[in-house]
C-alpha cells in the first residue's frame, strides 16, 4: 500500500482535509497533520470536529526541527513515504500599510521554509511524488495579503528547482494553484462577486475539485509531469478574455 503525508489537515471545509480523505479511499495509507491554533486566530475559526479518519500529528511549522520529524514520525509508522502533499498554509491579512517584519518572517517560516525542508526530509526518505500549494499571484495582484503572497509566490518559484533536485531519481515535483476556492473563508458579497466571474460556471471551486488533480499527480500516470505549476481554477485566470454570459 503506498504512503501519503498531508499537511495543513484541520477543518473539514479545507483542501488538506478533503485530500487526506480521497487518497486514502483511492487506497493510500495516510498520515495527516495540521495545527488547529492557526485557525483560531483566524476569521473562520477552528473546527474542532474535525478529527480525520486516520492517524493525525499536530505539527506547528514554524519551528524548523518539525518537517524532518513529521516525516520521520510518517515512514516510522507506514515503512516509506511515496507522497508527500504540502497543502498547509499560513494566511494573514497585511498591505502594504500594515505589513510588519515579523508577520513576514512568520509567513515565509510555515509556507516557504518549512515547505523546502519538508521536501527535504522526504526526498530523503524516498519520496516518489511531491505536490505543493501556491496561490493565484501569478494570475493578478493581491494586495492585502503582502506576507501570504510573498511566502506563496517563493513556493512557486522554487517547484521547477527542486523538480530537478528530484529528477534524477525519478520523483516528481508539481505545484497546484486551486484559484477561489470556498472553504469556508469568503462573505456573502465576496461568494457573489467571484461566482459571478468564473469562466466555466457560476459557482466558486471546492476541495473536491482540487483533490481530483491531486489524486492524479500522485498516481503513476502523472510520472512524466514534473516542475509544473497547474491552475485548477475554473478559468479563473483567463477571465479577462471571457465574453460575459448572456
């Protein structure tokens, strides 16, 4: 049976959460992880419902000595690693006016330090299929989230460099960009507005939309995609060349 590691698994509405799910029903041995704290200092809360069905470390990113030993905690339990999922991610609400050195610091520690060194560990101990998690920077501005940018924006950067640390010994690298996505975070008129603008239909993404493209990057049939940043987003990138719906 093949080994995932999913990080940032702490609300049901989240895409960790939904992805921990799918792979292990796709038959996958899962080790998740999250930290609830995060989430009660944030607008939409914690969920403390939200126990997976499946071994569950708490795992606060920010320290640097928690990547190598989450992984290490993953393979001493499932004998491997064959996936690692780094979903989790640190999310503050900063511009350009109120963004502070140490909410920068904080954000680069969880979404971009503690990304590398998580593939780091894995790739260390076999992994044959890393995913990781950006944000839709590439495809507009987004300026009241300075530190959640920056930290996202290096996530993106550095998947074709760590695409061919990875190349040699036949693991893959991908990034995935889930575009608006509803877990859980938008208010009404936000919910409204984007729904309104997406491409291919007038509804946000979810999860599950994501989890599909997961599912696939993990698989063996995605062996020959590796360095890519793929947007599962609705066409919510090309919007601007889209004729309105009549």
């Amino acid at each position: 049976m093949p080994s995932a590691l999913v990080t940032g698994v702490s609300r049901r509405a989240g895409i960790a959460w939904t992805t921990a799910h799918r792979l292990a029903a796709d038959g996958w041995e899962v080790t998740a992880s999250g930290w609830p704290g995060h989430d009660r200092e944030q607008p939409w809360g914690d969920d403390p419902e939200a126990a997976p069905a499946m071994p569950w470390l708490p795992a606060d990113l920010a320290d640097p000595g928690v990547p190598a030993r989450l992984v290490e905690q993953h393979v001493r339990r499932t004998g491997g690693i064959d996936a690692l999922v780094a979903v989790h991610a640190r999310s503050s609400d900063q511009d350009l006016r109120t963004v502070t050195a140490a909410e920068l610091d904080a954000s680069f520690a969880v979404n971009a330090r503690a990304t590398v060194l998580l593939v780091q560990a894995a790739a260390a101990a076999g992994v044959r299929r890393v995913v990781l998690f950006t944000t839709g920077v590439h495809q507009g501005p987004m300026p009241t989230e300075i530190p959640y940018v920056v930290s996202k924006a290096a996530v993106q950067g550095v998947t074709a460099t760590l695409a061919a640390a990875l190349a040699p010994v036949g693991a893959t690298v991908n990034c995935v960009n889930p575009g608006p996505n509803d877990t859980g975070w938008p208010d009404d008129a936000t919910r409204a507005a984007v729904a309104a603008a997406m491409p291919l239909a007038p509804r946000w993404g979810t999860p599950g939309d994501v989890t599909e493209l997961v599912a696939f990057l993990v698989s063996d049939a995605a062996g020959w995609i590796t360095g890519q940043t793929i947007d599962s987003d609705g066409g919510w990138g090309v919007r601007e060349g889209v004729p309105p719906r009549g």
